[in-house]
C-alpha cells in the first residue's frame, strides 16, 4: 500500500513513517518543518537531539534497505497538495500536518488565526485534491479527544443516539473544544464528513488522546532516528514536562488541584492504530471515528507517578500547584468509550512505572538541553491579547 503521512517530521508523523515503511508499505513523508521552527520562535528545543529529516531518511534506508520518499511544501499550498498526490497517488493518506498545540493556538490573535487557517485550509485542500485526483484514497486523519471538552455523560465514538418528541436519530456527537486549536479540529471534523457524503470519500477520524512515550522500536535502532521530546509548557504534555522538572530539580507543577481526566495513549499503540485503520478501510462514502486513547488519567495521578518514580532514581521532586491558565473543570465526570480500535486487534501497552522511568532517564542524559524557564505557564486563557 502506498502511505503518504504529512507531518511526517514530527513527533508522532515520522515514528508513524518509520513503522509503517518497517511493515512494507510504500511511504512517502510531506513536511514544511515548520514544527522545528516554532522551537525557535519559542526559546526552547527538543530535549533528544534529533537529525534533519534528510539524515533520517538517509540512515534508515541504510539500517533497512528501503527508502522513505521526502515531499518538502504546505499543505496551505493548494498547487503543492494537487502535485504531491498525482505525483505519488497514495492509498491512503495520514494527516498530522497541524499545528497541534492549544496553548500555541491562545497565545494572541495572530496565533489563533494561524491555527484555524493552517489547519482548516490544509485540510480543505487535501479534501478537494483527494476528491479529484485519488477519490477511492482512505483519508486518516487525526483528530483529538478535546474534541468533545468535558461532559456529564459517557463519550461515545463519534456519534450518538438521541431520542428527542417521539423521534430517534444518531447525529454527531456535540462537541465543547477548550481552544482555537481544539475547535480547528471540530471545523475539520465537520469539513471531513460533508465530503464524504456529498462526494463519497472515506475518512477514518482517530480522535486521539494524549500521547506519552517519546520510543518506538524503529526509533530508537539508531541515534540518528530519535524522535522528538517536547516537555515545555506550550508543545511539551504534562507527563513529559513533570519528567522534565523532576529530572533538572526543579518542581512538579500541577495546574490548579490537579483532578483534569483525559485519555492517554502509548506512543506505540498511535502507530499500530494507523495501520489498523490503514488495513481496515471505510467503504465510500463513509466517515467513521475512533476514540484512539487506552487508558484514562488525572493530572495529579501522573504527578505522584513521576514523583514516585524519581525517588527511586535519587531525586528529591516536589509537587507544587499553580494557578490554572486554563479555562477547565478542576473535577470532572469523564469516562469515553474506545472499544473499535481493540476489537480491530489494538494490543495496548499501558503506561506503568518502567516507562516513567525511561522518560526520566532520557531526561537526566539530557539535562543541559533543558530550558527552566519554559516551564512557566506563558499563556492565559482568560485574556485576549491581540498580539
């Protein structure tokens, strides 16, 4: 099968690319780099030194003897998109080519406007050139569980069965995103589905948690294959940033008192989902959504995690709370379904102390690449800034 997946640079595009060109598929990365620019524009880096994809394309075609093509552009680029598919015609088509951060999106005006029409637009795009060019193309597209905010009833996936004056319908699950990035994300789903209803594509939305993990098994054969690992304040998780502090002494800094649930997910079960869906296509016409996360945790839960972790490596974390930039519930009802990924065979690894500790480790190898100062919370919620 011929894979094209755009954002294939980034933390969870070029894992994606490595694992799937490992199992035999034909794949193609498209990348504008702009995910290593916004390090720049940011003050901070990645914490693992990583190779230009250049050299990383080089070194895994030397380690596996076979290549992954490179397509530099923007998705923005309507003539770079339509040229990129006929060139290639892929089979199916992974989209990470977002900006995928929330604080990055509330940072001012000129951010959340970027947000919405890199990744609104890209998408657009995409969806057109697929519908003329590649219209039997499988679009994979990731989504976010933020999608659906924080609700008092059980998430389902993707849709829901309403019984409203007598009369039942199954509609789109409603949605209460918590940024311009998050509502980027309900704008493509909605994007996503009109085309394919009106024009018969196929479309899989992988409404993913968060990933934890930095290592898959084709990252970490060489050193010039590492992915990225993000523990700043604006692109960094918080299991990642908590790792971060602990492992420079500084203290774990929990947002308000901590009870925020989300769905997490390995690193390595984000690559097994896309070659699920990749082998278990939508028929035509068919947009379908999977809730791709494994297990549900609190924020204050990963923190006494990666505290208790690091005291068995000699470090001394203390847990501090701060004021919440955000605008979200302290504590909150949350439990969403994710049963149609593991009936398609998803083996989960789930997260446990051995992975903390990785990170950790990782982290303590990696100390004089740490920048302190992006730990501070630099985005409120509460207040618009025009720039």
């Amino acid at each position: 099968m011929r894979v094209l997946v755009a954002g294939g640079d980034g933390f969870c595009g070029w894992p994606t690319a490595l694992y799937l060109s490992a199992q035999g598929y034909e794949v193609l990365v498209a990348d504008n780099f702009s995910r290593r620019g916004w390090d720049e524009e940011l003050g901070t880096e990645s914490l693992t030194r990583i190779s230009t994809l250049r050299e990383r394309v080089d070194r895994w075609r030397e380690l596996a003897g076979r290549g992954i093509g490179v397509a530099v552009g923007d998705l923005t680029d309507e003539r770079f998109v339509y040229e990129v598919l006929e060139g290639f015609r892929p089979e199916a088509f992974v989209h990470f080519a977002e900006q995928r951060s929330a604080p990055y999106s509330m940072i001012d005006r000129s951010h959340a406007v970027f947000t919405q029409v890199n990744n609104v637009v890209g998408t657009l795009n995409l969806l057109y050139a697929i519908g003329e060019l590649v219209p039997e193309c499988h679009l994979i597209k990731l989504g976010t569980m933020g999608e659906y905010g924080t609700p008092n009833i059980d998430i389902e996936e993707g849709y829901i069965t309403v019984e409203y004056k007598g009369r039942t319908d199954t509609l789109p699950y409603p949605k209460q995103p918590g940024s311009y990035y998050h509502l980027s994300k309900v704008h493509d789903s909605h994007n996503i589905m009109f085309a394919c209803r009106t024009w018969g594509l196929r479309a899989t939305d992988l409404n993913q948690g968060v990933v934890y993990n930095v290592e898959t098994e084709e990252t970490t054969s060489d050193p010039a294959l590492t992915n990225r690992y993000d523990y700043d304040g604006i692109f960094g998780t918080a299991l990642n940033r908590f790792c971060a502090q602990a492992a420079s002494g500084n203290p774990i800094t929990v947002y308000g008192e901590g009870g925020q649930t989300r769905g997490f997910i390995d690193i390595r079960d984000t690559v097994r989902c896309i070659e699920l869906a990749a082998n278990n296509p939508p028929g035509p016409g068919e947009f379908r959504v999977f809730n791709q996360f494994t297990e549900q945790w609190s924020v204050l839960e990963l923190a006494h995690l990666v505290e208790k972790v690091a005291r068995t490596l000699d470090l001394e974390p203390k847990l501090a709370h701060l004021n919440n930039p955000r605008v979200e519930k302290e504590a909150h009802y949350y439990n969403a379904a994710n049963t149609r990924l593991l009936d398609l065979g998803l083996k989960p690894h789930l997260l446990n102390e051995e992975t903390v500790e990785r990170l950790l480790l990782t982290a303590m190898e990696n100390r004089d690449r740490i920048h302190p100062e992006t730990f501070v919370p630099q985005v409120d919620w509460r207040r618009p800034h025009y720039r």
